[in-house]
C-alpha cells in the first residue's frame, strides 16, 4: 500500500460477493464524485448502498487524514470477498429438507490521487 492509498472496508455485509463484484467493476477507476452518483442511482439494490456506505467511509478517511485533496481522489480498486455463510433450512415435500446458503462478503475500498 503506498503512502497516499486511503482504505475503507465494510464487513460481514449481507449480499453475496457474486452480486457485489458486478456493481465493484462499475466504479472502479472513476473519480469519487461520479462513483458516489452512480451507487446512489444504481439498479442493484441488494449491494449498492452498502458499497456506498463503504466508499463515503473512504471519503470521510481522506478528509479526516488532513493532507489529500478530496476532489482529485478516484477509485483505484474496489475489492469484494467472500464472508461467512449462514445455513438455513427449508422444509419440503415428504419430510425432505433443502438447504439455503446465505452468502456474505467483505468490501474494501481503495482511493488514490490522480
């Protein structure tokens, strides 16, 4: 990690990495402005809002830091992986019982300066 990377990660967020990583690929290498409008907007419901919270987490790092420019900041690289899973159950026919996976991930937000 170089001297200027400003890190914000999000845990045990409950979407899984699948879903996350097609909305992560979205902003990656856009500046944090135009990253910011487009999870705000985005169609994906079940991650973009917590990607959002994650990366308005990293903005408020930078300007907490002191020393970084908010306005040249952009997204290096969006990084969305696997977390635990939860196991469920679910009943059905003939006393038979099917298992339901519950996926969770962990997202970590990487912003640097142009």
């Amino acid at each position: 990690m170089d001297n200027n990377e400003i890190k914000a990660k999000g845990r045990f967020l409950r979407f899984s990495p699948y879903k996350g990583r097609v909305v992560a690929k979205q902003i990656k290498g856009k500046g944090v402005g135009e990253a910011l409008q487009m999870l705000k907007f985005s169609q994906k419901k079940g991650s973009a809002p917590a990607i959002y919270k994650v990366l308005a987490s990293a903005v408020a790092n930078a300007e907490n830091r002191g020393d970084v420019n908010v306005d040249s900041l952009y997204v290096k690289n969006v990084i969305v992986d696997g977390g635990p899973i939860m196991k469920r159950i679910r009943f059905r026919a003939r006393g038979r019982a099917d298992r339901i996976l519950k996926h969770m991930c962990h997202v970590t937000v990487i912003l640097d300066q142009r």
